[in-house]
C-alpha cells in the first residue's frame, strides 16, 4: 500500500479543506493508496506533466500526483479546480 504526501504546505492545505469539506474524499484517497494507477479514473498526463498522474475527487475536484514506486509514495502535487492543469 502506498502513502500520500503533499508536495507543499499549500497543497497540504486545499487537500485538508477538501478533506472537510467533503467526506467522500476521504475515502476516495484510501482507494488510491492501494492501487493509484488504477483508482478513481487515474490517467497518466502529457507534456510537460508527462510524469505526473491525475484522478477525480469530486464532480469538480481534481489531482495531480507523482507515483513514486520505489518508496510506494505518492505525492500530491496540486489539487483543485481543471485549472491545475
């Protein structure tokens, strides 16, 4: 099973309101951790994102991440809105 970790405090932050604001994220967080490429509609992304992930929280939450097989991390990035992108 992997651990999340965030890439900044920042990041930290939104993820936790969401987390409030939301119980379902919760959830959908610990689905990831077993399996992050698969979960929640995982894909990976291009360009310059080309070795991050991204997957759906909510009907308008989204989440970029690093899979970090080695050390089975995953390390959140950004969080919010499509605009992360």
């Amino acid at each position: 099973m992997y651990e999340i970790y965030t890439a900044n405090t920042k990041t930290e932050k939104r993820l936790n309101d969401y987390i409030k604001a939301r119980n379902d994220i919760k959830r959908k967080l610990e689905r990831l951790k077993t399996n992050p490429r698969k979960e929640l509609d995982a894909h990976p992304l291009h360009g310059k994102l080309k070795e991050e992930w991204s997957c759906w929280l909510g009907s308008n939450i989204r989440m970029i991440y690093i899979i970090d097989d080695r050390n089975k991390k995953i390390v959140v990035e950004a969080v919010g809105s499509h605009k992360i992108y």
